[in-house]
C-alpha cells in the first residue's frame, strides 16, 4: 500500500450519512466512527432536547477532554516526548529512545 494513500468511507453517526476520508485500515476508521457514534447516542439519551449540533459540539468537547487527559497521563510516564520525537522524525520507538539516549 502507498505511503499516505487516503481511502474512502461511508460512516453512519447518529442516523444520518457522511463519507470520510482517511489512512487506511478501514476498520480503525470504522471502529473511531462508531465510538463517536456511541458517544452521540449515549449524550442523545442523556439531553433529549439537545440539537444534533449541540450535541456534536459537546461529544467534540467531552472528546478533547479525553485527549488532554490522556496527554498529560503520558506526558507524567514520560512517554509523551517519545512520541513527539517519533512523529517529528518518523523513527521508529525504538531509534527514537536511541537517539534521546544519545542526547543524554
């Protein structure tokens, strides 16, 4: 497979249709959309009266808080500079822990 091919996808989120673009595998794509999905439908159930949007603005929200907090979780075990290196290089865990043992 190409380096950065982008695939095609039909997600489903809360009854209605969007077509997504994204690195393959397509089962991620459809895991991550289901999640959301999931997430949706459980704030849908909690807040009736809540618009799609809003309810889409408050699933992004609830989202990012994961986000943060898994952030800040690696970022105390120390993992969290390991994973910028590897992104910024694209090396490997392994080259990127060689490289910051270097630099030590």
């Amino acid at each position: 497979m190409v380096k950065n091919q982008k695939i095609r996808l039909t997600i489903n989120i809360m009854g209605e249709d969007y077509v997504i673009k994204g690195e393959p595998p397509q089962s991620y794509l459809q895991s991550v959309s289901e999640y959301v999905d999931y997430l949706m439908r459980n704030l849908a159930q909690n807040n009736p009266n809540m618009s799609k949007q809003s309810l889409a603005i408050l699933c992004s929200i609830n989202l990012a808080d994961e986000v943060f907090k898994l952030k800040d979780e690696l970022h105390r075990k120390g993992y969290l500079h390991q994973l910028q290196l590897e992104q910024e290089s694209n090396l490997s865990l392994d080259e990127a822990q060689e490289k910051r043992g270097e630099e030590d």
